[in-house]
C-alpha cells in the first residue's frame, strides 16, 4: 500500500512539474482600435463573457504551446486575472511580449519624446477611399478611370507593394502606403512627412524618418517598419537636441545593428548617447560637428523578436547592452539583406 502511495505521489509530482514547464510568463497589449472578446475557459466555441479596451496591458500565463485557431487564426491560449477571476484571450488578438519594458509609454527615457516603442499599426480596408480623403489631387489614370500615385510603385515582395507619391497640399513632401495585393488591405503611416529609406529583407523590413512638422528643426524621428503575416508593426526611435545649449541625444540611426538568426529572429541593438559641446569650443562657429562634442552612454536598448513574419513576440532589455544569455546568437547573426 505505501509503495503505490509513493508511486502515486511521483507520478502527481511528475505531472505538476511537467505544466509548470509550460506556464511560461507573457505580456500582451491590446494594441488595436477594437474591443476585444475574453472567456472563461479556452476554446473559440465558448462565449465571451466580458471584453477589453483598446490598450489594456496585462500579464498573462501560455498555459500550453498547442497552437489553436480563433476566427481562422492561430495562436495560443493566454491565462490571465480579470476582475478577481481567471479569463483567457487569443494571442492573435493582442501583441505579446516577455518584458513589460517593451510597452512602457516612454522606452527612451526623459531624454526623448514621449514615444513608445511600439507604435500602433493601421490596415485600411479600403485604401482607394482613405487616400481620396487625405490628398485631393490624386492623378486619374484616364483608362481604368481609377486614381493612381504621381510618383512610383515598388514591388516588395509577394504581399505588398509601396506606393510612393507626392501629397499635394505640400510641395515635394513625399508620401507612402503599403498596398496588399491579396487582401486589398492597406497600411498608411500616420505621418504625411515621411521619407523613405532602406529595405531588406525582400521588402519585409524598411526604415526611415518622419518629421513631425514641415521644415520644423529637431522634431524628426527614425522609424523601423515590420511587415509580418498579418499584421504592420512600427517601431519609433525618436531624437532630440537642444539648440540653446546645443546639447543632445543621439540613438544610432535607426538602430546600431540590426541582424537575424534562424530567418525568424530579429536582434535591434542601438546606444542612446548625450552629446556636450566641449568647453574650449563654445562659441565657434562650427559648433555643430559631432567630434567637437563630449559624449557618453546614457541608455542601451536591446530588442529581440521572435516569429518575426508569423506572430511576433517581443522582447526588450534595457541598459544591460548585449545580453550574455544572447550573445552567442547574436555574434552568429547575420545582418539584414539590403534590398
């Protein structure tokens, strides 16, 4: 009797370590402009019985790694504390996260804007429409009767396409979207001062920089931009300086090494540095070369994004430059391939 008690007793023990090994700890944010369904037991067969806001953050618990659909996407089931009581959501609903850093306000620090470092993404279902309403003067292409870009079409890859074109209401200020070819859905970013740069990765990775006003000085911030399976992921890095002391913050542009492991991991690496002028050269005149500045480290910002095109899960190291756990995968990291 006592020794089926005790082979009882190991097969229990066996088992609860067996789940702890998959209550992995996850952050998530409600990052689209809907309200979102939660339930009180997995499974997309149950009925909602409450609904999130747009934005609410959480932390949660992947209780299983089985990946479910929900509304014909897969994902896995969140376990989390609503209200004093255990709910669940769908992955595909909110962006996940390992460290809650990746969805404070301010990443940056008080040395920069105000700016996330996610910024919410946008897909347009009807991209003809929204960009009729935000520039007037489109050109009509006289055989197709249909409005068409001034400028130029990119072809990205099997997906998307960007659409460069000039809006009208400024002079020679470019504007873009990027344009689904399969779904007819389109990503518009917010700002119409935004001048493209670089692709890599066969147009699923680009960068450049939005200027928050025309010809405003000091406003501009570099953007990265990640165009996954379903879903647009922005990620601001915002500058600063101050003109009255000529003293500022500088990020590498956008990012001080960008490189990915497996063809699914991202590793963005960047050093926030504060600039002073040196004493013995206040007041020359060129006062604004890089070299006659004092600078040191005020910040390291460590990303690293798995299942980069399918679902990506974020997570995001602060002031600990290259993490050791990670530094073996970063060194065998290749960079990204410029397109």
């Amino acid at each position: 009797m006592k020794k089926t008690n005790l082979i009882l007793l190991l097969f229990i023990k066996s088992t609860i370590l067996y789940a702890e090994k998959f209550d992995e700890i996850v952050y998530f944010k409600n990052y689209s402009d809907k309200y979102i369904p939660i339930f009180l037991e997995p499974g997309e067969e149950n009925l909602a019985f409450k609904s999130l806001e747009p934005g609410f953050t959480s932390k949660g618990f992947i209780k299983s790694k089985v990946i479910q659909n929900f509304e014909n996407k897969s994902g896995m089931w969140i376990e989390f504390e609503y209200e004093e009581r255990k709910a669940y959501l769908h992955s595909s609903l909110v962006v996940l996260s390992k460290t809650k850093e990746t969805f404070d306000e301010n990443i940056f620090g008080n040395y920069f804007y105000s700016t996330p470092l996610i910024k919410y993404f946008k897909i347009q279902e009807n991209p003809e429409t929204f960009i009729f309403n935000k520039a007037k003067s489109w050109e009509i292409d006289k055989t197709s009767n249909k409005l068409k870009p001034l400028n130029e079409k990119i072809h990205l890859n099997e997906i998307y396409d960007l659409y460069s074109f000039k809006f009208n209401l400024y002079a020679n200020v470019d504007y873009i979207y990027l344009y689904n070819n399969k779904t007819s859905q389109c990503f518009i970013p917010d700002e119409p001062y935004f001048e493209y740069h670089n692709t890599y990765e066969n147009g699923k990775i680009f960068e450049g920089a939005v200027d928050k006003c025309k010809n405003c000085s000091g406003q501009s911030y570099f953007k990265t931009i990640i165009i996954s399976e379903n879903e647009i992921i922005e990620l601001p890095f915002p500058s600063k300086e101050s003109s009255a002391s000529f003293d500022f913050v500088s990020g590498d542009y956008p990012y001080f090494d960008m490189k990915i492991h497996n063809n699914d991991t991202l590793f963005l690496y960047s050093i926030i540095y504060y600039y002073t002028l040196k004493e013995d050269l206040i007041g020359e005149i060129d006062q604004f070369k890089v070299s006659n500045y004092d600078k040191k480290i005020v910040r390291t910002i460590f990303i690293k994004i798995d299942n980069l095109y399918k679902k990506p899960f974020f997570e995001t190291i602060i002031n600990e430059g290259i993490p050791k756990k990670y530094m073996s995968q970063f060194n065998i990291a290749r960079p990204l391939k410029k397109q």
